[in-house]
C-alpha cells in the first residue's frame, strides 16, 4: 500500500457539509438522503413525493454550478476508464444493484451507518469490499492504471 | 407546504451537492483510488463518510428522539419505513452496486451532480445508471 493523492481538509469540509444537508433534510422534513431511492422516485413517476424529490434532485444539479462562481479548491475530473461498454455496465449494475440492495452511498454508506443501522453497515461493506475487488481486478487485467 | 416540498428539498439537494464536488467525490478517480487498497490508495473518501456520519449521526440519535416531529412536516412525521433483515437482495444488489461503482468511479450523487459538466462519458453513465433501475421496477 502507497498512499497517494490524500486531500483529508477538502474532503472532511465537503463531507461535513453533505452531512449538514442530511441532518437538515432529516430534522426540517423527516426524510433520509438516500440518492437512488429518490432519484428513482422521480423518475419512475411516483405521485407520492414527487414534488420535494424533484426539487431536491433539482438543487443536487444546480448546487455544483452555484459553487464554480466561488473560490474553492477544485479537486479535478477524470475518468480513468472512458471504455463506453465498461461505461454502460458501470451504470446499469449501479442503477439495478441500488434498487435490488435498496440504497448507495449516501442511502446506506452515510444515513444508514448514521443511524447505527447492522442492515445498512452490512450493505455499505459489501459494496466497498465489491469495489475493492473490482478495482483490483481490473488493474490485474489491465484495463485500468491506478 | 412551500417551506415543505420546494424550500427545504431544494436548499438541502443544492448544499448536498456543494459538499459532494468540494470533497472530491465528482472526481472518479479519486473514488477509484479509494477502492485501490492494494495499490495507490487515496484515503480521502473515508473522510468524506466519516465527516458526514460525525454531522448526521447527532441529527438520527439526538435531536430528533427529542422532536414529535420535523420542524415542517408534522403530518407525516419522521420517516419510518425502513427494512432491518438482511436478505439476499441486499447482499447481491450491494455486491452489483458496488462492482458497478468500481468500474466506472461514480454512484448516483456524484454522477448527477456532475451533470453539469457537460461531459459525455458521465451522460452515457447517467443514462445506463436510469435504465438499470427502471429494468429492476419492470424485472421483478
């Protein structure tokens, strides 16, 4: 292990910040951020929510545009696989495994794990450890170079 | 119910986004870095998580026990309807999440908040990633 291109401030700062938008979410509405539950719930048409799902991913979209008019200490954008079929796989085993597993990252990985949940710990570590091995996997075959 | 359904939900996605693009997770590189434990290994994400947990944890755990019901919400209170078994959906819809989360370096924050950029390859991602869940509602 070689550690390499640890930014811990920027990314304690916007965790810290993505945590306040959690616990707003939570304390002011009720709801738990989880992303692909309700990114789905959009665009599945579900009537129930539709509204505050819609302007919460609205707000998801227009919050990064927002941010480029101030200084902040951009950590960049690169993709290193650009293979679109490994793109297209990428995307539908995210899209159909979140909604098989029932959450993402912020789902389970932040609000689960916040709420001591032993169902959502479970998920979080199973799609970290998934990922771990896939990353390994694919510098093995060689399709990527980390 | 503007408070409720347009205030809230908007200021709380757009700060949500604003902490995802500051704490590098648009990048994928960086989130594939954090998954490459046996190579070069970027740390960083753990402080992302961590940092996030240390601010909601109080908000499940605290302050909300304390409330009879959200600030703006009191018809439907908190909200209730979570799944405490661990089933086999749950083990092999994380296991294709995270497999798929590796391949590419994004999930479905970070992909929609970099929407934005303009760029291709995310849109080709975004669109695989809203049909992979549509086909999971028509499949079973």
């Amino acid at each position: 292990m070689n550690i390499v291109n640890f930014t811990p401030i920027e990314s304690l700062t916007g965790g810290i910040i993505i945590g306040l938008a959690v616990a707003m979410l939570y304390l002011l509405r009720g709801n738990y951020t989880g992303i692909s539950g309700i990114y789905f719930n959009v665009i599945s048409a579900n009537k129930s929510g539709f509204i505050w799902r819609s302007f919460f991913i609205l707000g998801l979209l227009i919050g990064p545009v927002i941010l480029s008019f101030f200084p902040y200490k951009n950590l960049g954008f690169e993709m290193p696989v650009t293979n679109p079929l490994l793109i297209i796989i990428g995307g539908l085993l995210v899209g159909y495994g979140t909604q098989l597993g029932s959450g993402c990252t912020s789902g389970h990985g932040v609000c689960g794990i916040g709420r001591l949940s032993i169902r959502s710990i479970v998920g979080t570590c199973v799609f970290v450890g998934a990922g771990v091995i896939t990353v390994l996997i694919l510098r093995i075959v060689g399709w990527v170079s980390l | 119910m503007i408070m409720k359904n347009i205030i809230i939900p908007l200021a709380c996605g757009l700060i949500f986004g604003v902490g995802l693009v500051i704490a590098g997770m648009t990048n994928p590189s960086k989130v594939m870095g954090f998954l490459n434990i046996f190579g070069n290994w970027d740390p960083s994400l753990m402080f992302v998580m961590g940092g996030a947990i240390i601010v909601s944890m109080p908000a499940f755990l605290l302050i909300g026990k304390k409330m009879k019901s959200p600030v703006f919400n009191q018809e439907e209170g908190f909200s209730q309807q979570l799944k405490r078994n661990i089933d086999r959906p749950l083990i092999l819809g994380s296991a294709m999440f995270g497999v798929g989360w590796a391949l590419v370096g994004f999930c479905p924050g970070p992909v929609i908040a970099a929407l934005t950029l303009v760029d291709g390859n995310v849109f080709i991602f975004f669109i695989s990633m809203s049909i992979g869940m549509l086909i999971k509602k028509r499949v079973f």
